[in-house]
C-alpha cells in the first residue's frame, strides 16, 4: 500500500485507478513557493517523510501558458483559487496564442531510502469557453484535440494526462525492482 498525501479527490481518483493499491491520507503538507514543481515536490517529501511511516506519494501539478510566458505555473493554485477559469480566460481575451502545457511532478519514497520523482506533461490549448462537467480545476478550459480534459472520462484522462504520465511511470519503476 501506498499513502498519496493530498487533499484532492480528484487527484486521488487518477492515481487509484492506475496504482490500485493506495490510500489517500488528507494530512497537508507545506507547499513552499518555488520556481519549480520539482523543489515543491522535494520539500513536502520531506515533511510527509517525518510524519508517515510507509511507501508514500505527494503530487504537485501546475499548468502553464506559453503566451502567458508559463503564468500560472507554479502559482496555479493560488490562481485558480482566487481568479479560477473566468479570471484566466479574461486574462487570455483576444489572445491567438493558446497553447498551454499541464506539468505533474510525483515524489515517491520508502521509509529510510532517498525520495525519486517522475515527471508527465500535456500539451494543449486554453479554451474560449469553459466546457464539461469532469475532471477539476483547470480542466474545463484546457482543450486537447477538440475536447476539454473536463469532456473527458477518468480512464480517457488517464491515457494523455500529465500526472498519469508521471503515476505510470512510478508503477513501472517500482515493477523494475520486483
Ligand atoms: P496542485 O498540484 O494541487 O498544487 O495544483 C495546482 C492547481 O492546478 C490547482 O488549482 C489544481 O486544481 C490545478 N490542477 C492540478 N492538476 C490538474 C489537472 O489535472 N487538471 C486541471 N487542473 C489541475
């Protein structure tokens, strides 16, 4: 059993799915402004380390918008808590360039072994409009081949999206050291 450290069922949901074999413990941990999700990642393993016995995951995602210059990367869920999709898509008006990219970063450790991490990403588009009931956060508004990721089914999220990119990639290391 692993022990995903999140607050965020949706996330949680995503990694069951293809893990199987783990339990979501809703304990928080700090997330320290950085200028990369790696260094997001490193020091919450840290701490969840120092408070949980047992092989356990955090995830840290951010998504990033190229005519933005990357805005809102690493400060996503600051913005999406207090502008959300209506504040990022004001902030796009008129915009021609919409690409986007979803980073997800996975930290992964045993007790008394170094923590690894896996990284995933997903290209897409920021939307006109937001579309689609599924997913979370910025899902209605991040459009790959002409659906939003919230147009989406788990299982069809699950075969393009960053953070299973990164949760797979997991699986298969630690099926590698069986
Ligand atoms: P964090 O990894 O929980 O810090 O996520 C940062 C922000 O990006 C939060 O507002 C999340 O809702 C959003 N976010 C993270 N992953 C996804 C995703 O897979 N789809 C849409 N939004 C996401």
């Amino acid at each position: 059993m692993i022990y995903f450290v999140t607050g965020n069922k949706g996330k949680f949901a995503e990694a069951q799915a293809i893990l199987g074999e783990v339990v979501q413990k809703n304990i928080g941990y700090t997330e320290i402004q950085a200028d990369g999700l790696e260094e997001v990642a490193i020091f919450g393993m840290k701490e969840v380390l120092e408070r949980l016995d047992g092989p356990v995951m955090i995830e840290d995602a951010g998504m990033f918008i190229e005519g933005l210059n990357g805005f809102p990367g690493v400060y996503s869920a600051y913005v999406f808590d207090t502008v959300g999709n209506e504040g990022i898509l004001r902030l796009m008006d008129g915009m021609e360039d919409r690409k986007a990219v979803f980073r997800s970063v996975v930290g992964y450790a045993e007790p008394g072994s170094d923590p690894v991490l896996f990284n995933g990403a997903l290209r897409g588009e920021i939307t006109q409009e937001p579309r689609g009931t599924g997913g979370f956060g910025y899902d209605p508004i991040f459009e790959v081949r002409g659906r939003t990721i919230a147009e989406m089914s788990l299982e069809e999220k699950n075969e393009i999206s960053h953070r299973a990119v990164a949760i797979r990639a997991l699986k298969e290391w630690l099926a590698s050291r069986r």
